[in-house]
C-alpha cells in the first residue's frame, strides 16, 4: 500500500512539481485546487501526511493546522517560503496538541 500525502499548496506550478516528485518516488497524492471544503474532507480520508502552505486564499496554513488538529494527529510539514523565526515558532505551535 503507497503512502497518501495530502498537498495543499495553492502554486499551482509548486503543488504540479511536489505532485511529480512524490508520484515518481512511489507515493500516491492528492493535490486539490480548492480548500473550501478541506477540513471536512481530511475527516474521511486516509492519509499518512499533509504537505500545507501557510499563505492560501481566503484562510492560512495556520488556521487550517489548528482544525485539523481538533480532530487528527496526522503529521503536517508546511511548505512555505515564509522564512522568518516567527513563521517557524507559529509552525511549531500551531502543531501542537
């Protein structure tokens, strides 16, 4: 069974080259083009992992990790080109159960 990543990157040439790279590598993605509904749909899938950007429209990678983790402890990187010590410490607290 091929892990299922999960990539939630609204740069649709970043999400296309993390989809490529991943597929090539035996994993099997998902990579949506809209994230209105994502949260609800996380509940019901099977995923090992979620790739998450922090700047996306309408909402941030921020606010999504702490939903999901309402409700699930599936593992989260963000990928992002925030490169500030303050994007890092927010990552790693909006990771936190």
């Amino acid at each position: 069974m091929k892990a299922k990543i999960l990539i939630v990157e609204d740069d649709p040439l970043i999400r296309n080259e993390l989809k490529i790279l991943l597929e090539s590598n035996g994993y099997e993605t998902v990579a949506p083009d809209n994230f209105s509904e994502i949260t609800a749909w996380i509940k019901t899938a099977q995923l090992h992992l979620i790739l998450l950007d922090i700047k996306l429209p309408g909402t941030s990678g921020f606010s999504l990790c702490t939903q999901i983790r309402t409700f699930s402890n599936i593992p989260i990187v963000f990928v992002t080109s925030c490169n500030t010590d303050m994007d890092e410490l927010n990552s790693i607290m909006h990771g936190l159960k």
